[in-house]
C-alpha cells in the first residue's frame, strides 16, 4: 500500500505542475478530475493564487488536502475556506452541491 500511495502522489506531483504551467501560460485556471470523485482548480489572479479541492456532497478529507498542499507546494501560512457551491449539469439539468476546500496565498 505504501508503494501504490507514493507512487500515487508522485502522478499528483506531476499533475501540479502541469496545472501550475498551464495557468502561468495561459493565464486562465486549470481543472482536473482525479479518481474517487476529487476535482482540483488552480488558478492565479494579480499574483494570488487558489487552490481549490471539491467533491460532490462529501468534504475531501484532511488526508486529501495535507497531501494536494505538500504537492502543490502551498505556502505555510496560506488562508483555508470550506464551503458549499452548487450549480447545475450543463446536460442533464440536475443540481450539483459541492463540498470546497480553497486554499489561496501570494507570490510575487
């Protein structure tokens, strides 16, 4: 188990940077859906940035979120936010309710 855990958060550790590059480059957010359901955004504006873990209906739980702030290299000290957000499928119409964890700093 400890093998397919570090071997999981080495592909977590990959998949930081490729988000990190992508809003650096484009100056947008990046978006990704992991397995058991955890989605990621990250984005920067004016040098703030967020980082923002959901699940629908279920918090992610503090494992989750210790392990994306080690990988994603959250500054100590960074603000953390839980809260609900809904918002309805684009397809299907139904309501969505998402359980959030936003993690947001500065860098200069």
């Amino acid at each position: 188990m400890a093998t397919a855990l570090r071997s999981s958060q080495t592909r977590l550790s990959l998949l930081a940077g490729e988000m990190r590059d992508a809003v650096e480059s484009t100056g947008r957010h990046a978006h990704q859906k992991l397995p058991h359901g955890l989605e990621i955004v990250m984005q920067r504006t004016d040098g703030r940035w967020r980082l923002a873990m959901a699940r629908e209906g279920v918090w992610p739980s503090d494992v989750e979120v210790d392990i994306c702030r080690r990988e994603f290299h959250v500054p100590e000290g960074s603000v953390e936010r839980r809260k609900r957000h809904s918002r309805r499928h684009p397809k299907t119409g139904r309501q969505l309710f998402y359980s959030v964890v936003e993690l947001c700093w500065m860098e200069r």
